[in-house]
C-alpha cells in the first residue's frame, strides 16, 4: 500500500532531471573463474527505495527471480566448458530498474596435459593415529615393479568429487535409514567449498539422483522425502557412482552404505569390480553388519533366503566387494548400530582431509589394458599405508 | 537324588536328557485318555501316545567334534543360533551336584539355510572348571524330519531337558547348539552361580517360568510302549514345570514364579524382583509375596513360589532379577533371567512337545524313551456348539456378514482360555455340522469353506492370532473334506484354490511352512494348481532348490503355455541347473511382446547377462538395445548397455546413458524385485475363481440345511 505511494510521490519529491539510482552488483560467481553445474548467483543492489524484484538470466535465458533479499538463486549451468553471461535486473517499487552483467570464462585448453601422470591417494597411519607430517623424501612408489620418480607432492585438504551411494532398502527400515540420511547429511554438511558431491539414494532402482554440486542445500533437500522399501541393486549403483565420477577432475571417491548385500542388480560385483579398477576411484564401504552373522574364516554369511542367489554367490559378492574397495586404497568401516553411521561417515571426511597426494610419470607403460601393481612404502617404521594397489594400463 | 554309583563321575556324567519340541500355535489331533498330575504325588508322567509324530532319530555320541570343543571350552559366546540356558541344582551329596537344565534353541535360525528333507541336530552340555577341565558333559545329536518339524520350529524352538552328575568343583556351564549340516552354531554360557559341593555354600537360582500351560502335546518314540514313567526333575515343586528359559510375560498382570536357594535367610519372606532393561538399567523395583514355601532336595535348600504385579513396558526384551537376603545379611542371592514383555492381551498357547528319555544306560545306543500326557482329556464336539454353528450358517446365504460376525462370536466363546481341549472341541463341532451338510449337498461345504477363508482374514486384520489359527485349521478341515465328498475334478480344483488362497495369505516371516503347507495340500488334490505349483517352485528357488523348482515349473509350463511368469521361472532355472541352449530359447519367448513389461525386462536381462559374462558384447549391445526398445528406461537394462560400451571402449556413449538413469521416473519397483516376490498372479486367478463359486455355493448350503431341517424336523 506504502510502496505504491511513494512510487507515485517520488518524482515530485526528487530535484526536477534526477532519477532514482538502483546500483546491482553480482557478488557470486565470482568474476574471471569458470562456471558449471550448480553455481549460486547473488547480488547487492543498492536503492533508494524498496526493491521489488530481481530477476535473474543466464545466457539470456531467465533463471529465477527473488522478490525480497537475500537476493541469491542457484543456477544450474550444465557441465561444458563454456562461457556464461550472468545479467541481473532489479526492478525498485517505482518501476526504476537498474542491472549488472558478468561474463565468466571458459577454461582455456592451450597446454599439454600428460595424460599418464598417475596420482595416488595416501593415508598414513600409526599406532591408529593419523600421520600427517611425512613429507615427500619419506615415500617410495614402485610401479611394475619399478622404483618411481616422484614428481608431485602434496597433503591435506584436496579438493574431491565424491559419489555418496545410500541404501534404502527395506533391509534399512527404520533407525537405520534415518541413521544412514544423518551420517550422509553431515557429510555433506563437512563439505568445502570446491568439493562437489553427487547424492544417490537407491533400492532395487534409483530413489533419487542429485547432480554434482557444492551446495549442501542441494543435495539435502533430496534426502527429505525417502522411506525404505524394495530391494538392493548395489552393484548396478556401484557402477554408475563409478560412471559418474569418470568426468570429474581430481580426487574421486565413492561412499557407500550398506550391508552388501546385493540382491537386485543386473550387473556382477566382478564386473563393477573392472569399473572400479579403471576408474580409480577411492571406494569407501560404510557396512551395515549383523553382529550374528556366522564367520568362518574370511567368509561371512549373511543369512538369506532369495530368488535370484544362493549362499555362494552372496559370499562371492562380500569377497569380491571387499577387494574392490581394498584395491581403491579405500577402507571398509563396520557399523553395528545405527548409532555408528554418522561417526563413520565423519571418520572418511576426516581421512580425506588428511591425505598425501603422490604424483608420477610410470615408466614403460605398454597400454594394453592389463593391469599394473603399485606399491607405496616409507621410510618410517611403524606407519601404516593405504594406498591404491594398481591401476588398468591403457 | 544322585545315586552311589559306582561309576567315577569324573569320567563319566550321568544324564537324563528330556527332549520337547515347542509347537507354533496349531494343533495337532485329539488327545488320548491320560491321567493328570495331582499335587499328591509326584509329577509322575505317565505314558500316552496320540501326537503327530515328529520322526525323531537319535544317536548318542562320546565328545564333540575339535572344532566344536574349541568352541565350548573358548570363553567365546554368541553364533547365528539363538541359545538361551538355565541350570538349577536338584540334588546335593558329598559325592557332588546333580544339575537340571533347560536349553532352548530358536527354531528360525535353526532352520536357517537348512536343505533337504532332514535337519541334524547336536547339543553338548559342559560343565567346565575355571582350571579349564571338564566335570561333567552330555552331548546328544539327534535328526528331524524337516517336512514335519519345520511348521513347529518356525516360531517355536526345541528344548532340552536334561541333568548332569558333577563332582564338588565349581563350574560355568556352557552349552553348544550346532546344525551339524550347515555348521550354524549358538553357544551360551549359563549366567549366576553354579553350587559347588562345598559347604557352606549359598545361591538362588534363575527365576523358573513355567511354559504357558495352555498346551502339552505327546509324543511317542516307536516301541517305547511299557517304558516306566520318569519322575521330573522339577516334581519337588508340586507341578510338572517346564521352565522357559527367556520367558514370555505379559505386562500389567500379576506374574508367578519359583526359585529355588540355599542359604536363605530363615523364614525370610523379604524378596523382591527388579525390572531392568536391556542395557542394565534399572526400570522397576517391586516387592514380591512369597506364597509357598516347600523344601527342595537340595540339602536346606528352598523352592519358594512368589508372585509380583508386572508392570507393563513396551514389548521388548528385559532382565527379571529376584533378590532375597542370606543368612549372612551384608550378603543378598540373587538369580536373573531375560524375558519378552509381551502385551497383556497376547493370547497363550505354545505347545510342547515332550519326550523323556530314562537315565542313560550303560550300554551304547540304548536310549529307551517314555512320553508323557499333558493335561488334555478325551475330546468330543460339543451339542450346543453343533447347534448353534449350523443355526448361524442359515444366514450365509442372504446375510453373510451378520452370518461371520455370528459365527465369530461362537468362536470367541467357544475358545475362553484357548487351551487344547477347547480347541479341539470347537474343530469338532464346526467339523460335525460341515459333516451334516456334505452328507446332504457335498457341494455346500464349499460355502463354509469361504466362511472360513474370510474370517481368517478378519482374524488376521485384528491380530486375533488364536482365532485366526483356528480358521486356517478350518479351511484346511473343510476344503479337505468338500474335496472328498463331493468327488468331481471341478470340487477338487475349488478346494486346491481355497487351500492356496490361505497359503498366499500365509506367506511372510514366522508363517512361511505352515504356507508352503498349504500349498503341498493343495497340489495334493490338484496336482495342476497354477498357484500351487508356482507358489512351491519360488519357495524352492528361495531355499536354493532349484532341481526341485523344475520338477513343478515343468509341468506348469507344460499344461499352461500361456504362464509367462512360469515360463520365466522355468528358463532362469533351467540356467541354474543345465546352462544349456533350452533356457535361451525359453528366455527368447518370455521377450515377446505378450508378455508383461516385467517379464521381458528380466527375460532381456538375463539373455545379456550370458553374453556379457562371455564377453561378446557386440552382441550384447544389439540385444540391449533391442530391450530398451521393448522396455524404454530399463534401469537394468541401461546400466548393462552402458557397461557394455565401456568394455567396447566408448566410455561417452557410456557416460551418457549413465546420466539419464535415475530419479525416480514413476517405478515403484524393478522387474528384478518383482521377480522376487511371491507369484501373485495366479493367486488372483485362484481368488476370483472362488469368488464367482460363492453364490452357487451358497445356494447349495441353503439348499442343504432346508432339507437337514426338514430331516431334523421329520425325526422329531
């Protein structure tokens, strides 16, 4: 009713020739650095009166508008290599606009990238303690059982793009999905800012599948509405994490939760297990164990009655799913109660935040598709390393 | 009392070994004369046969297998076996100890990944010294007829009762359940103190609950006819006491219970019972009546008969914890036991199975074996029941509702305390007046069949778990006898329906045999039962039978070609069993466009699974391809397409597909979980089949009781 009224009283109080400023100022992304996926676009607008509307456009297509501050959308950009026009337009209760426009770029591709520079993720342990202050003299690499050269070095907080694979399976009625949503959200919640992570929750089908994001708002407004029902298609949702992760750059991780029991996929673990060696990816296992499941031996054995597998191929399965995650240089966490998930999911965020990064050019590589063992080792007796153990030549 | 043998006990325990089987809520026939136990005499058992036999072989055995033993002499607890134990002393001399105990075994996770027909089963009972010796062991093994058993162990369990001889010493007892087939084990050691037969010694034992008493059932080992009567360990309480060993109570009522101390303060009646929960907090504290005092064998030892309102928790698991004072005040005794709270509505009604085996002899393998009675008498119907059942069926045909809710009542009624006889008298008068019909109209039975196929389901709905178990023993009574005296194929297809009707209905955890039950009884009447043969054949699956699958999917398949499912079923097996080219071929029609989404969904993903696994995945792309046509957005499917362009170097294309899974795009479930669940269309066709008999079926009851009437009438 105000606005209104001042709108129309404001040309005769203003100096005869003056107009009403509206400065727009966009804040975020920031200027110069390349833009994708999901961005969040804000602005300042300064005005002498109330803003009515800010309406925001990418590359000429509108995008959002906010009618009161904080005048701030999240604008899904896709993954190209492209340049982005940013143009935002604030409209003030008198109908004065004012606007800003920002262009980010594209990343320029004008150098030679040595496309078999191979890098390993390195946690160091001793005494169960992380080890945090080895420094480049104290690792050996040995690749095809050659000593390596190592040419990159580096520890700490990496930036990593990370698949988080929750099971909603009627197996995880109740506490235990709710545990699994927190432990996830607080692992989302730990996330820095160039970290991007992807959200999939899954059954015997996919639930819900976020895009990669470093938006933890994005991610958890999916995890609103899951209940736990149908069966378990891990291996299928292993792959495609694995998949997913091909086209991210740096560290890639997978965080899996489940009790590894796979009883729906139409893929193998062992055939995931040639995608997880391709991709090198780090594979962390969160797993949900029956503490009266029989051990003997090596060989669990869940206790199930199923259509599609017997006995053996669940044993099959777990083995196989182990070894999977032990090559990534990833680590199976066991939780035996719902109250474990969420430290778990904390304990492979503090892990990734300490790990060393060791970066070489492999020797005689041949191409050929087979399969080549490394070996981290270091000089200091009593640390523990985990470390990826090969990787597909090709 | 423990007998001057001249055995050395050291070597050699002494053991009488009680075996019962704890029976799910079903009946089993009428019981023969017996003679009940008074509080005058001793809880003498005397001999009655008339159960269901449970075929049951034993062997004795010396020792256990290394592995076992490491096991049992490990301080190692735990194991996928549910084991629960409690021990008592009975009898006391310079000589040593006789111990009781009572074992019970889970009987889910005993039947847990068991195949085959036959389930062996080993106990040993050990009681070790803290030097790691062994005073005193028993170890009996022992094979079930699985076919027979199973509906008593899912839900129930199998108890052990036996006594061990032991020289003064003190001891842990532990106790090792295996399957020796599957190698599942369960071993426990046996909380509180064990007596020593050193003086002075004090102790009180774990609360001893009896099994609900609702319900004993005999049985008779062959050739056992004239064995002499055992005297129950526990008869110095007055009463034939089979004490559970994880109780159920209901909360909110008043609970009774012995215990059994020495060392009691004298003519204490302080004695009071604490409530904790299962962390070991405390959650109640309650003073409890001593009622009866009575000497116990055990020298100056006392069973004491208390009882204390239960307070009433949430359903769960809790420890019951008795304490009394000793003699020695700064010294209380306290025994414990876990237990179910259970809700104070919970109808009783376990039953037992109990088969006493007399002292072991001397000779290997002379194990002779007395049954016992339970409280049950002879059974006949009841008149007035008769009367007012066939009263209340006037009404099915014009008003089925008010017709149910009569016959519902009668039920209730006739069931007040749902002990056996009860039981047993209502079968027989129901049964009575359905017999009154068929000698009129055979044809009729069919209407009271599906009385009691809904009120089943009406049962089922409220939880009424007695009432519903008496209307599943019902259909299975009248569908059995509508097939018998009706005699046409038609009379026989209805009564396997009905009969596969309850099956599916009963196909979930804790009912799962008395539903592939169901079924058999079905294919018995008609052996070309869709529902029934394709209900088992996904039971077998489940179980990892598959051989067995194919020997009902076969003649499915065979009498209908128009089962896709069974088709499906049958080439997926065939796979598991032959691998050969006839589950392709078989896989190739379950792809054609008849076929539901479901089916072809599977059907091309198990045709590609095989090429990929053989790595031709050119191949495997024109196939999935040719899927994703037949099934657009597939998850499985895609997922496999885009794995098979990975292997064919086109990680993009790969990639691509990968993007587009996901997000929920309308399924509620995938082909592959459908193909999990039980087979449901069949059922349905089975359903309505039964559903458009019913008015026929009516007429004819109207029909028949019209004319039992003027019969009646005529008499008169």
């Amino acid at each position: 009713m105000i606005a209104p009224l001042i709108a129309a009283l404001l040309p005769f109080l203003l100096p005869a020739g003056a107009t009403p400023q509206v400065a727009v100022t966009i804040t975020s992304p920031p200027a110069g650095y390349a833009a994708f996926g999901q961005v969040s676009v804000a602005v300042e607008v300064k005005a002498a009166e109330p803003v009515r509307r800010v309406v925001f456009f990418v590359d000429d297509r509108q995008v959002g508008s906010v009618s009161a501050p904080p005048f701030k959308i999240v604008a899904s950009l896709g993954d190209e290599n492209v340049e982005h026009r940013f143009r935002v337009v604030a409209t003030t209760a008198s109908g004065v606009t004012g606007e800003a426009t920002l262009l980010t770029p594209r990343i320029a591709v004008d150098q030679e990238v040595r496309f078999d520079l191979q890098q390993l993720y390195v946690s160091a342990r001793e005494n169960g303690q992380r080890v945090t202050d080895l420094k480049r003299e104290d690792f050996k690499v040995i690749d095809g059982g050659e000593d390596q050269e190592i040419t990159a070095f580096a520890r700490g907080d990496i930036p990593f793009a990370a698949v988080v694979l929750v099971d909603s399976s009627i197996s995880m009625q109740g506490e235990p999905l709710t545990a699994a949503l927190a432990g996830a959200q607080a692992f989302l919640g730990g996330m820095r800012p160039l970290d991007e992570v992807k959200l999939i929750v899954y059954c015997d089908h996919t639930i819900t599948a976020t895009p990669f994001t470093s938006v933890p708002e994005v991610l958890e407004a999916s995890l609103g509405s899951v209940t736990a029902h149908g069966g378990t298609a891990l291996a299928d949702h292993l792959y495609l994490g694995l998949k997913l992760l091909e086209q991210r750059q740096g560290r890639r991780v997978v965080v899996l939760l489940s009790d590894g029991v796979d009883s729906h996929s139409a893929l193998s673990v062992s055939e995931v297990l040639f995608k997880a060696r391709q991709s090198q990816a780090l594979i962390y296992w969160i797993r949900l164990e029956d503490p009266k499941q029989v051990v003997e031996g090596e060989e669990e054995l869940p206790p199930l009655f199923s259509a599609w597998h017997d006995k053996v191929w669940y044993r099959e399965t777990v083995r196989t799913l182990r070894g999977a995650v032990q090559e990534s240089g990833g680590t199976i966490t066991k939780v035996h109660q719902p109250s474990e998930i969420g430290p778990a999911f904390r304990g492979i965020l503090e892990e990734l935040r300490e790990q060393y990064v060791l970066g070489y050019y492999p020797r005689d590589l041949r191409h050929d598709g087979s399969w080549r063992k490394v070996k981290v080792k270091v000089e200091r007796s009593g640390v523990r390393l985990l470390a990826r153990e090969g990787y597909l030549d090709f | 009392m423990v007998s001057a043998s001249s055995r050395p006990l050291a070597v050699r325990a002494a053991a009488t070994i009680v075996l019962c089987l704890l029976a799910a809520v079903h009946a089993g026939r009428a019981q023969e004369p017996a003679k009940a136990p008074t509080a005058a005499q001793p809880a003498a058992l005397s001999p009655t046969p008339a159960a269901p036999q449970v075929v049951i072989h034993t062997r004795r055995r010396l020792g256990v297998p290394a592995r076992a033993a490491a096991l049992l002499l490990s301080g190692q607890q735990g194991g996928p076996l549910g084991v629960s134990a409690l021990a008592v002393p009975v009898a006391l001399a310079a000589s040593g100890v006789r111990l009781f105990f009572v074992v019970d075994v889970d009987g889910s996770s005993l039947l847990a990944g068991v195949e085959g027909p036959v389930l062996p089963v080993e106990i040993a009972v050990y009681a070790v010294n803290p030097q790691g010796g062994v005073g005193g062991s028993v170890t009996e093994a022992f094979t079930l007829d699985v076919d027979r058993a199973a509906e008593y162990l899912v839900g129930g369990g199998i108890k052990f009762l036996g006594t061990l001889d032991l020289p003064p010493a003190r001891y842990a007892l532990r106790v090792l359940v295996r399957n020796e087939k599957t190698g599942r084990f369960g071993v426990i050691e046996v909380p509180g103190a064990l007596p020593t037969g050193e003086e002075p010694f004090a102790f009180l034992s774990a609360p001893l609950v009896a099994e609900p008493a609702s319900a004993w059932l005999l049985a008779r080992e062959a050739g056992t006819e004239g064995a002499a009567a055992e005297v129950h360990p526990l008869s110095f309480l007055g009463e034939a006491t089979v004490p559970s060993t994880a109780p159920v109570l209901p909360g909110g009522t008043v609970t009774r219970l012995w215990v059994v101390g020495r060392g009691l303060a004298p003519g204490s009646t302080n004695v009071s019972v604490r409530v904790l929960d299962i962390g070991g907090r405390e959650l109640a504290k309650i003073p409890a009546a001593v009622v009866v005092r009575r000497e116990a064998p055990v020298a100056n030892a006392t069973a004491l008969r208390i009882e204390f309102p239960l307070p009433a928790f949430a359903p769960g698991q809790y420890t019951l914890e008795v304490s009394t004072p000793s003699m020695n005040p700064d010294i209380p005794l306290w025994g414990s036991t876990r237990f179910l709270m259970a809700e104070k509505s919970a109808a009783g009604g376990s039953q037992v199975w109990v088969r006493f085996a007399l002292p072991a002899s001397q000779e290997q393998g002379v194990r002779p074996a007395v049954a016992f009675v339970g409280k049950a008498g002879r059974v006949k119907a009841s008149p007035k029941i008769v009367a007012t059942y066939t009263s209340t069926l006037r009404a099915l045909p014009t008003d089925p509702a008010a017709a149910q809710a009569a016959v519902a009542e009668l039920e209730a009624a006739s069931l007040p305390t749902g002990k056996v006889a009860e039981w047993e008298t209502l079968v027989l008068s129901e049964t009575e007046a359905a017999n009154t019909v068929a000698a009129v109209r055979p044809d009729a039975v069919l209407a009271l069949v599906l009385l009691h196929s809904d009120l089943q389901r009406s049962y089922s709905l409220r939880k009424s778990y007695l009432l519903e178990a008496h209307a599943r023993r019902m259909i299975e009574e009248l569908a059995v006898l509508y097939a018998e005296k009706d005699k046409s194929p038609q009379a026989k297809i209805m009564a396997a329906n009905a009969l596969a009707n309850l099956g599916g209905s009963l196909q979930q955890p804790g009912t799962m045999v008395t539903s592939e039950r169901m079924f058999r009884r079905a294919l018995e009447l008609d052996p070309d039962n869709p529902a029934a043969l394709i209900a088992v054949a996904a039971t077998m699956e489940r179980i990892g039978q598959y051989k067995r699958a194919l020997t009902l999917l076969e003649p499915l398949v065979k009498a209908h070609p128009e089962n896709s499912e069974a088709r499906l079923r049958l080439a997926i097996n065939v796979a598991r069993v032959f691998s050969d080219r006839r589950s392709h071929d078989l896989l190739q029609v379950c792809t054609g466009p008849t076929n539901p989404e479901w089916v072809r969904a599977v059907a091309y993903q198990e045709l590609a699974s095989s090429l990929i696994q053989a790595e031709r995945f050119e191949q495997a792309e024109g196939l999935l391809r040719a899927g994703l046509t037949a099934v657009p957005g597939d998850e499985g499917l895609t997922m496999q397409l885009a794995y098979v362009l990975d292997r064919e170097r086109r990680p993009l294309e790969a990639q691509a597909l990968a993007k587009d899974v996901g997000g929920g795009k309308g399924v509620d479930v995938s082909p592959r979980f459908r193909y999990s669940e039980w087979p449901s269309e069949d059922l349905a066709r089975a359903r309505e089949a039964l559903k458009t008999s019913k008015a026929t079926a009516d007429q004819a009851l109207a029909a028949a009781l019209g004319a039992a009437g003027k019969a009646a009438g005529g008499a008169k």
